[in-house]
C-alpha cells in the first residue's frame, strides 16, 4: 500500500472498526499524522506567536483521532487480536506492548477478523 491509498484508506474508513489493516497502512497513517502535526504545529507558531493558542492543531488532532484509533484497532485485527488492547495505551508499558504488537507481521490467510489485507500482493512465504 502506498502512501496516498493508505490516507484514503484511513478517511474512507474512518469509522470502520471491523476488517484488518495492514502494517503498511497503519505506519503511513501514523507518518501522515505527524506531518501534519508538525505543519499545524508551525502554521500555529507563525499565526499566534510562541505560548499561544493552537487552535489549529487542536483541531487538526481532534479530525485525525477517530480514524487512527479505527486504523489501530484494524492493525490489532491483522494480528488477530481484538481493537480492545488499545485501551493498554493508557499506561507507558501497555503503550510498548502496543508498538511491539503493531509492527508485528499480520496472520497470513484470512482470521476472524476478515480475509488477509495482502493477500495477493506478496508471495507467501516464510516471515523473516
């Protein structure tokens, strides 16, 4: 998955808890949450001064929450295991086991959660 469908992917599914995502889709997200992160951050910097206000991030973080959890819980489906381990993010040791959990290489073949979200764009092989 490339950088923009994983975006889309992530807007278009901004809801959908069910289903997997894959270890490219949910690193993408997080990669574009930062840049944006960053470009409000500045945009906030140049607009109200240093120890302003950050309206503009405020908001920009309130529109991306929903869609990175949705896309976390997906990426914990891809591992099968179920969206509630994201609440483990709530402690400092939870958030490691969660980091550990998304770099993780999905279960090959579909799971309970749904069919493999590569499945057909890499050979199956062993996982190195």
């Amino acid at each position: 998955m490339t950088f923009g469908e994983a975006i889309a992917s992530g807007f278009r599914n901004y809801v959908t808890f069910d289903g997997r995502a894959s270890r490219s889709e949910y690193w993408f997200w997080v990669l574009f949450v930062v840049l944006v992160s960053l470009a409000t951050g500045i945009l906030d910097y140049v607009i109200f001064g240093p120890g302003g206000l950050s309206p503009i991030n405020a908001l920009a973080s309130l529109a991306l929450f929903l869609p990175g959890l949705a896309v976390g819980v997906r990426r914990l489906h891809d591992i099968d295991r179920t969206g509630w381990w994201m609440l483990l993010v709530i402690t400092l040791i939870g958030g490691l086991v969660l980091l550990v959990f998304f770099v993780m290489r999905g279960t090959p073949g579909p799971n309970r959660f749904g069919p493999d979200p590569l499945a057909g764009a890499m050979p199956a092989g062993p996982a190195y």
